[in-house]
DNA sequence: CTGTTAGCGCTTTCAT
DNA sequence: ATGAAAGCGCTAACAG
C-alpha cells in the first residue's frame, strides 16, 4: 500500500524541527529537554507519517542490529530442533530482536559460510546449535561478538546451555524405585559408545551415568542390559524382543528414549504384555511420540524450549557463565505402576 | 580473534586505489575497464584482509539486504513446519540469501509486529506460512516488497504455493484399487465441518474431494464412513473400533492422515488383525510416525520440503504465477496388499 | 533548548 | 583508465 517508507527526514520536516530533535526525541534520550511542543509535533508527526526507524541504517552508526543469528546443525529438520528454535524465537521477540536462522548439516564448509553470512549482516550475536549434544568446533570471530552454545559446548569459546542429563537419569530411576520396582529393572538402549564417548555426546553420557550413580546409590543393578546402536523404534523393539526371548520377567525397562521405547511398546504387545499392568516403562526426552502411545509414555523431558529461551536471554545479558543446566522435567503419563506379583 | 572488520576503506588504502576502484572491481562491475593490475591488487589486498562487505551498508544503497522474511502463524512448534522451514532456508542459500524466521501464533496482533520487524529490517520478501493450510489475512504492504504465501493463500495479494491436495487424494484411492481394494473400503477422519470450509481449510478439503471423485470415477462407495472431529490417533482409534463394533470388515482402512492412522494401527492390534494381511492402510502426510509403524505406513506424503523451497525461488525470481501446486509423492512401504478374503 | 556537522560502509554518477 | 563527491537513513559530538 504506502508507496515510499517515510524517514526521519520526513518527520523532521513534518514536525518544522530538525533531524537530531527528532530522532532524539523518538528515541526518547533521557539528558536532552526539548520542549514538550516539541516533542508532541514530533509524535504527532511520526504517527501521521507511519515512521519507524530503518533498522539497518541505525545499525551502521550504533553496532546494534536487534538481530541475532541462529546457526544449527539440523534445524528445522528434526523436532528435536522445533523447540530449541522456539523456545529462542520467543525469547528474541520478548527482547526485541528477531532471529536469523541458518542451518549448515554439520559440514564445516557451510558452517563457515554461515558464520560469514551472520556476521555479514552485523548481527549482535550467535547462538551455535546442536541436535545431538556434542563438542562443536567454532572459528575465528570478531572478539566482540557474543556467542552461546546450545545444547553443545566448546572448550574455549563461550558459554553453554545444556539440558542437565544427570539429574534426569537419576529422577527416571527414582520414577520406578517410588513405585516399587527394583530387582527387576531392566535397561534397554544401553551403549558403550556412547557412554565412553564424552566428545561426540556430551549429555547422553551423562544421562547415563545419572541413571547407574543413582541405581548404585539405592544398591540396585540392573536385571538385564539390551544394547542398541541406533536409538530408533526398531532398535527397541529388537532388544526387548530379545529380552523375551531369554525368559527374563522384567518388571519395569527404562528405556534410554522414546523411540526406544516405543519400539518397546510394540515388542510388548506381540509378547501379550500390558503396559503399565504387566510392565511398567519408563523413558527420556519426551518427543511427540510419547503422548500418542496407549498408554500414554511417562517420560523425562528434553526441555527443549527452555533451553532456546535461555540461551537467548544468556546471549542477550552478557552475563558470565560457563555452563547453564536446565531441568529436564518429568512428564508423568500412564507407563508406570507398581510391579505385578507374576 | 580478528580485531575490526575490514573496509573497502581498508582495501583501498592497502591496494594503493580509490574507494571507487575497489568497490567496482570487487563487484566485478562489466563495463568499466581499470587495469589488470589494479584488479590483482584490489583482490590481493581484500584477500589479505579477509575482507567482506558489509550487507548492511550496501542495503542502504541499494536496496536489497538478501534476506528473506519468513512468518509463520506456528513454526518450529510443529513437525509440520520443520520441512517448510528447511526447503526455505535450501533454496535461499543456494541463492546467496539468508532467511529471518518470526513465530506469530495467529495472533493478529503479533502478525502486525512481526511484519513490521522484518520491514524495518528492509528485506526483499516475505513468506507467510501457515500450518493448517488457510485463508491468510495480510495487512498493508509497502508495494514494493514481494510476497508469497506458502501453505496458505490470499485473495488480493499474493502468490501462493500448496500441496497438490486433489491429485494426492485421487492417488490414495489408486493406491487401493491398483491392489484389488473395492467394496471393502472404509473412509477414516471424514469430517463435514471442513469438507464444506473452505475457507478453513484450503487443502484438506481438495483431498476429500480428490478420494470422492476418484471413486466415483471406478463406481465405488465407501462400505462406510467413519467422521473425526479432531485429527488425532486417539480420534481414529475410537473411529476404528467404531467401525468394528458395528461388525463390518473392511478389507482396507483409508486414513485422512497419519496420525488417525497411527490410533487406526492400534484399534486393529486389539481386534486381532494384522496389517496387510488382514486389512490394508493408506494415509496421508507421511509424518515421522508413518515410518515407525510396524508395518511401516504406505502414505501420500506432504511435500513439505518441496514446497519451502519452491515459495522461496518463486519469491527470488518474481515469475507471476498465482498459485502454484507441488505434487504429493507417494511413499510406499508395507501397510497395503491384496485384499484377504475372509 | 535546538541545529550543524560529521560520519557508519557502501555504491554511483560524473569529472578528469 | 581512475577518483572525488554525494548520499542511502540514522546517531552523536559539538556548537550555538
């Protein structure tokens, strides 16, 4: 519709002041006093004529874009990244900057033309995202530039927001040691990769090692432990399957995510079990997936959104942290109850 | 690391040229003509001092930021979106473009702002995107800036990009019959409510109407109907077992989307009967879930990642279409076979 | 109390 | 063949 977008040449014109009143006034600095006629003409003037501040051309003067960018592995690609993606959208509207989104597949020649590409545009600071949680290399910056890590962390560089894994292994055990379940507490998923493997999965690992301090701590060992190299429904599935297939009577199988457990689910229903009735399981992250099980999947959450929240408010702050921990919240649904007497 | 960034204020003094000279030899502008010597070392010197315009600065100019708006009434929250968003942020780098993601929730309100945002920002197009495809409300425009509305359309603006919903709908049936499925069809999710708003629902009311043409076209009726108000597994689980309990057998279950498929998988488990052997599935959208069923889902799929990246092209090229429809691939996998004759 | 002036980094006439 | 100068829209010293 409007033909030409009016600058503040035009207010100022509008208004018969100059430019500098103008924009100190719109910009409502604090020291000056301009006349209060002054500044209501001005007013009067920047409503009239629909004025808002070109972004960009403040920018050149002030170093502020209001815009920061966004660069992640697997964005859009996965729900893993929906929330995180959310949860810092949220945040940079509550804050008044808006988000520049690039997503690079993990290959380091994209990342760094992504990098480039952000930096090109002056952004006031990057968040680096991960879907799997890992060590993520970042280049040279320009020192000034504010970066945060997202569900990743670098050694050197800057701070990190990460999902705290550990304490959420150990709330899953305690899920099923408050129902009741003890010696018959199998794990599936389990992966010594994985669980050596610090660098590639800084979280899971952790998860883990919440999981085993936490059994350790109430005396209890596992009944079984099914191994899985892919985390995916038909990992699960295989390994309860082959749970079965041993004659073990599992009462409870916390399963290492909902994929796995869903396989699970699955596994169980061909061995003529009920969940929570016959089996109870419980599990982590608490994808889409889990709430459209029957019965619904009682899982550990990935506070995805929190996170992209924080991470945000963290680039946003400047404050000096290493590494913020957000609490992975359980979501209880109808997966666990007391063991049966089988 | 690098202290400032480098200027073409920069490069000229080091290559020992004007400003200008450098600005157009780094622009490879064509009809000027400086010497060959002058470009090895205006190159030379922006090499050196990994220089790299600012875009900022240059939009100032000129008017073009290569960036892109995208807005969307329900972004990263959704599966949905995540294939919308990545095709999008594709194609824009394969054009040197880089893509500012807003979440509005439908909020008018926040639609307005999040608008504003990306025009103060100056960039050179706007996608409105929507989840449920729908009739977008798009406020004024400065007439220059270009539109496209992705999974939506709009009636005065813009052009718009959507899922070949009828032919998808035709496909499904094809599905069936090629197998040999003809009396034993049953409909699942048909819901009058959309079928009769268009204006809700652009999209799925073409896949309803493509399926009714199709069979009409074979001399085929539906042996039943079964209508969901909410598009959800647990929706298609009680239609299912609706279905059932009236003691009809369908020789094949078509599903209006994934998820009431996934509730329909589930309701056929506790009836005892086996996907394909028993009943045959067909569905739509080709969600995460469709592959984690065991047997995996044969389902017309949303060509999420096609259609972002084609808005974004369309948006970049200025061609004048007015709405353009990307084909619904089919994605077979074991959910159909002959009929079974119980 | 208010306006002039000088840029931010870049492109683009227009002279030379 | 090359450069000076103006200006995109804005903010910030610095004078009046």
């Amino acid at each position: 519709m409007s033909g030409k977008r009016a600058t503040l040449a035009d207010v100022a014109r509008l208004s018969g002041m100059s430019i500098t009143a103008a924009s100190m006034i719109l910009n409502g600095r604090p020291d000056t006093r301009l006349s209060q006629d002054a500044h209501d003409r001005v007013n009067a003037a920047a409503q009239a004529l629909g004025y808002r501040p070109n972004v960009a051309a403040r920018g050149l003067r002030t170093d502020k874009t209001l815009t920061i960018g966004f660069i992640s592995d697997l964005v859009a690609t996965t729900r893993f990244a929906s929330g995180l993606i959310k949860g810092a959208l949220e945040a940079a509207e509550a804050a008044g900057h808006v988000v520049l989104l690039l997503e690079t597949g993990g290959d380091p020649q994209r990342e760094a033309e992504a990098i480039a590409a952000v930096l090109d545009r002056q952004v006031d600071g990057i968040i680096f995202a991960t879907m799997r949680a890992r060590e993520l290399f970042v280049p040279e910056l320009p020192s000034a530039t504010a970066v945060v890590m997202l569900n990743a962390s670098n050694r050197l560089h800057a701070m990190s927001v990460l999902p705290d894994e550990e304490a959420g292994g150990r709330r899953a055990v305690q899920l099923l040691i408050e129902r009741g379940h003890r010696d018959g507490i199998a794990l599936i998923g389990q992966n010594d990769e994985v669980e050596r493997d610090k660098f590639r999965s800084v979280t899971v690992a952790r998860r883990v090692a919440g999981i085993r301090s936490e059994m350790a701590k109430n005396d209890l060992t596992f009944m079984s432990e099914e191994s899985i190299w892919l985390w995916e429904p038909e990992g699960g599935y295989k390994a309860t399957r082959a749970l079965f297939r041993r004659n073990q009577a599992p009462s409870a199988l916390l399963c290492l995510n909902d994929r796995i457990a869903f396989g699970a689910y699955q596994a169980l229903a061909e061995e003529g079990l009920r969940v929570p009735t016959d089996v109870s399981v419980a599990s982590f992250d608490n994808d889409e997936l889990a709430a459209y099980l029957r019965p619904g999947l009682t899982t550990v959450a990935l506070p995805h959104e929190a996170m992209g929240r924080r991470a945000v408010e963290l680039l946003l702050s400047q404050e000096a942290q290493r590494e913020v921990l957000i609490e992975m919240p359980v979501v209880e649904r109808e997966s666990i109850s007391v063991p049966s007497s089988r």
